[in-house]
C-alpha cells in the first residue's frame, strides 16, 4: 500500500513540476508534461533494464536448489576492522 501512495505522489509532483515549468517559459502545459515524462522516462527506463539484464549474478551468494541458508554472515568486530 506504501507503494502506491509513493507512486501517486511521484506523479502528483511531476504534473505539479509540469505545470510549474509550463507557467515559467509560457508554453503548454500538455507539452511541458510531455517534456518531463520524457527526460524521466530517459533516466528510469534504462535503470531497470540494467537492472533486469546486467545483474551481476557471479557476486551474489550461490544457493543450490533453492534451498535457504542455514549460514549466518557475522559482521566484523571492531577490532577485526583494524
């Protein structure tokens, strides 16, 4: 649910940003939303293609079967760091 609240406030803050913008240069609204979807689009859609396709899988932790982990990663103590 957290989510979707998250999600409807990015959208409420971009049209707002949007609309901001349009008031300021004296064009369209519908084109400045435009505009803003666009370079928001730019940065999110290759975000999670990344994401999806160039995870690197050999750094995460090899668990066989699908079968959880009965090991327990212990942090280093303060004078381990040392």
């Amino acid at each position: 649910m957290v989510n979707t609240w998250a999600l409807s406030a990015l959208w409420l803050g971009l049209a707002l940003a949007a609309t901001l913008l349009a008031i300021w240069f004296r064009i369209s609204t519908a084109l400045s939303e435009i505009v803003v979807g666009t370079v928001i689009a730019s940065a999110v859609i290759p975000t999670m293609i990344a994401n999806m396709f160039f995870l690197p899988r050999h750094l995460l932790p090899h668990n066989p079967a699908g079968k959880k982990s009965e090991q327990i990663i212990q942090r280093p103590t303060a004078a381990e760091q040392i």
